[in-house]
C-alpha cells in the first residue's frame, strides 16, 4: 500500500480522490451561498452557524483541509518532478489536442490557493477568531455572517473583481480536473471520456456561474 501512495499512478489516484472530495464541498459551498440572495439574511445566517457549530462538520472541516493540502502538496510533488524528468531543449514534434487549462493546472491551482487564503483571511479567520457581531434569530443569539459577507460585496468592488477573477481561475481548473479525475480512476474509455467531459462543462458552469452570481447581485443591486 506505501508503494502503491508512492508511485505515479498511486500519487494521480489521490490527486483525484482528493479533488473529487473538494469538488463535492463546492456544491454545498455553493448551495449555502445561495442563501444570500433570499430575505434578509436570516436564512443564511442560520445555515453558517449550523455549519460552523454541527458536531459532523467539526469532524469534516479538519478533513476537508487535509484533503485541500494534500492535494496541493501532491499537485507540487508531481509537476516537480515531471520539470526534473523533461530533457533541457526537448521539442514536441506532434501536435496535441490539450487545452491551455490542461497544460497549465499548477499554475492555475496556485492562483486558486492565493485567491482561496485572501478569502479565508476575510470571512472564516473573521468568523473563528476575529469579532463579527451577532444578531439574535429565533431566540438564539449567532454570528451575523451575512452582514459580513453582504458588507464587503457591498462596500469593495475590487474584492468583487478578486473574487470573480479567482472563480474564472476555479473554472479553467475545474474543466480539466473533473473529467482527469474520473479518468484517473479507470473511467476512461471512447463512450464515457465525451460524456465526462460535458458533464465537467456544465458541472464547472453551474457552480462557477453561482459563485460568481452572487458578488454580481450584491455590487448590481446596491451600485449607487
């Protein structure tokens, strides 16, 4: 089993098991997000301070962050050492039908990861450790998320700019590693491979689209 982790083929399986496991976080990221665009903010404060305070998400907030370290940490391992094994001047003679985002996913998951600790510095490190204030909602007193969430969506369009560049980079990254991981997997075959790449299309749509939606109705709706 240590050898197999070790191996090209193991190290590939676990980048996509990984990413797999992130790509299913993004949707209930997403879903959870959505609820800023409904009422007053009620919803969507209800929904965090279960979230943060669940007994299973204390259990899976470590996890997921292992698995986003781990997949960065294999990420770097992997294309570091694709760079030593290329010979210095070797040309490609035959075309190739990659795509950019496919030749550039390093680059791409780099400028996610900083994207990703300039929006943790803003909202989860304010919510864990900083003093967001606290609004009472049904007799219990929680954390107004939404008023530090909508607030800046609100006062900075440049962070809504940051944000909605950091989604484009999600979704080059996600067009490639959705339909890569189920290859990597054994889901690689002539009827499967077209399928999996639509399906990676529109999963990528659907959830950047969302993601990017939500900046874009705060910064429209209160635009002076």
């Amino acid at each position: 089993m240590t050898k197999f982790f070790t191996s090209s083929i193991g190290q590939k399986f676990f980048m996509s098991i990984t990413g797999l496991f992130l790509m299913l976080f993004l949707i209930v990221h997403l879903t959870i997000n959505s609820l800023l665009l409904f009422g007053d903010g009620t919803l969507f404060n209800q929904a965090a301070n279960f979230m943060s305070s669940n007994p299973v998400m204390k259990v899976i907030e470590p996890i997921l962050a292992l698995g986003f370290i781990l997949h960065i940490i294999y990420a770097a391992y992997i294309t570091l050492k694709n760079m030593k094994a290329r010979p210095k001047g070797y040309k490609i003679t035959t075309k190739t039908k990659a795509s950019w985002a496919s030749k550039n996913m390093f680059v791409l998951g780099t400028l996610i990861f900083i994207f990703l600790v300039i929006h943790l510095a803003n909202f989860f490190w304010k919510v864990k450790f900083g003093t967001v204030e606290t609004v009472m909602v049904e007799g219990k007193e929680l954390h107004d998320v939404y008023a530090l969430v909508a607030g800046l969506f609100k006062g900075w369009w440049w962070y809504d700019v940051i944000y909605i560049v950091g989604v484009i980079f999600l979704f080059l990254h996600l067009t490639h590693g959705f339909w890569s991981a189920f290859q990597t997997i054994g889901w690689d075959n002539e009827k499967w491979m077209p399928r999996l790449k639509v399906i990676g299309y529109i999963y990528s749509i659907i959830i950047c689209g969302g993601f990017a939606f939500i900046p874009l109705y705060f910064l429209i709706k209160y635009a002076v």
